[in-house]
C-alpha cells in the first residue's frame, strides 16, 4: 500500500473504476466505509457530482436508509446484499424500503434499475466482506473520534449523545472483525489539513490501485 500526503482527484478514481469490467452485473459499485461522521456521506456526493458530470447514470444509497434503527446495521446490510447488490448482479432491479428514523418503521420503496452505470453506496457496513466480489472501489474514509463526536451531536441533537458513543463503540468492533480498513483500496484523511479543492479532490492517506490504474 503506497502512502500518500498529497491530493487525488475524484476524476482519477472514476477513471480507475471506469477503465476495468462492471462486477455487478452492468454497473460498477463504489462503496465508502468508515467511522460515523468521518465524512462519508459528504464524499459520495462529490463522488456522484463527478459522476454526473460524465453523463454517467448514477445512483446513492445511504445505509442509514437501510438499517433497522440504532442497532440494525447489521441487518441493514443483509437488506443490501440481498435485495439490492445481488439482483443487480442477476440483472434484476434492485430494491429497498428506507427506514423512517422518526417512525422507526420501514417506509416507501426505492428501485435501483438494471441500466445504473455507476451505483455509490456509503455508509458503515458498505464495506462488509460478502459485498467484496461485487465492488469496482473501496474506499475508507475517518478522523479523530472527537471531531467524529462532534460533527454527530451537531446534526442530531445532544440528546442522542448515548447513542452516538454506543455506536461509537459498536462500530468500532464491527469493523476490527471485518478488517474493514485494512481492505480498503483508498483510505481517506476526512478532516485534512493539505490544501485541496473539495469538490474534485480528495486527500489520501494511503493508496493500494493497480500500478497501471491512472490513480496509482
């Protein structure tokens, strides 16, 4: 794994993606792992912007819309697997029914058609082993626990600071069983100091692409 301190463009990833076959089915699938509030939903959105910008036919998923509350991550994964990557990957439509977090309830349905070229999946457990054969990048994306901390009960509310540090806890687990950082092709500094334009770069830590990948 070659490390890195300097900026790697969006377009370089893409272009890796893009240069090697789909392996779900006819669409390529990124997946951004990592700690909760790392940063992960906002570097999809840049991902799926650059995406765009290529007339590429793209679609993000949010794991959040997927689990099954505070303590359904793992079933929010199975739910993936099952009934999103692996229809895709049989050249059917995949399909899921986003969690209502403040129902607590699964609600309307969502369909992923057969023709997306370019599937963004983030969130933790995007990264889990059984989704391996099926993804075109993985990337891992973390900071520090306090920034991680504080991002968290910004957006939620200090009520839910339980619940962030047994998550915290949880995910820190989940993911030393999984190997999840140590799989990752690209692990990213989501809280860096190198200067860099955000909406077309982001600063790596570490970089483990095939030598002839234009990202390499």
């Amino acid at each position: 794994m070659e490390s890195t301190e300097t900026p790697l463009t969006l377009d370089s990833l893409l272009d890796h993606v893009q240069a090697a076959p789909p392996r779900l089915g006819r669409t390529r699938l990124i997946s951004i792992d990592g700690p909760a509030g790392s940063g992960k939903s906002t570097l999809a959105g840049r991902f799926e912007a650059r995406a765009k910008a290529r007339d590429l036919n793209t679609f993000v998923i949010h794991m959040d819309d997927l689990y099954d509350g505070w303590a359904g991550a793992e079933r929010g994964f199975g739910l993936l697997r099952d009934h999103v990557l692996q229809r895709l990957s049989d050249g059917r439509e995949g399909r899921y029914r986003r969690y209502d977090w403040n129902t607590g309830a699964y609600a309307e349905l969502h369909v992923v058609p057969v023709t997306v070229d370019l599937l963004i999946v983030e969130g933790v457990t995007s990264c889990d082993r059984d989704a391996d054969q099926w993804q075109s990048l993985r990337l891992w994306i973390e900071t520090t626990n306090e920034v991680r901390l504080d991002r968290g009960i910004e957006r939620d509310g200090e009520a839910l600071r339980d619940h962030w540090l047994e998550w915290m806890r949880w995910e820190r687990d989940h993911f030393a069983t999984q190997s999840t950082r140590d799989r990752a092709q690209v692990i990213v500094d989501g809280n860096p100091d190198v200067p860099h334009d955000p909406t077309a770069e982001l600063v790596a830590k570490s970089v483990a692409l095939p030598h002839d990948s234009a990202a390499s």
